[in-house]
C-alpha cells in the first residue's frame, strides 16, 4: 500500500519508463525546473500542486485519466499520509 503521493511517484516513473524519458527530459518536455522534477521524484518535496501534476502530464503526453488508469490510486491501495 503506498500514500497518494508515493502512488504518484511510481506512476510518473512508470510512464517515464515506458517512454524513455530521463528526469532531464521530463523537465524540458513539461516546463518543469530539473531541480523540482528531481526533488519530487526523491520524495523530498512535501507535495505536488495540480498545475505541476498537469504539466507533469503534458510532458509525458498522457491524459489525467489515463494517468491515474491503474490500480495504484485505488482508495483501497492507498494509505493516509
């Protein structure tokens, strides 16, 4: 079981996986800093607001719903913080 935000984690990896995206990349392709992309993906920032989950999104060339498509935001994988 993992918590929204470790749930979120894995996924963007997940997909940077499946499309061969480095942390550099991501940074460039969703206007995102490569400090806060790096910083997110360690977990050491506290959260993710919904206009970096968007960009994060754009970046990857996903939609939202296909984003959160897996079972690992399902209220009963998750966890409280």
């Amino acid at each position: 079981m993992l918590t929204v935000k470790d749930a979120f984690i894995v996924r963007v990896k997940q997909l940077m996986k499946d499309k061969r995206f480095t942390k550099h990349k991501l940074s460039i392709e969703s206007a995102i800093p490569n400090s806060t992309i790096h910083n997110f993906l360690e977990g050491t920032t506290k959260s993710t607001g919904i206009e970096n989950l968007v960009n994060i999104c754009r970046g990857l060339n996903v939609s939202l719903s296909e984003f959160f498509a897996t079972d690992l935001f399902l209220f009963e994988n998750m966890i409280d913080d």
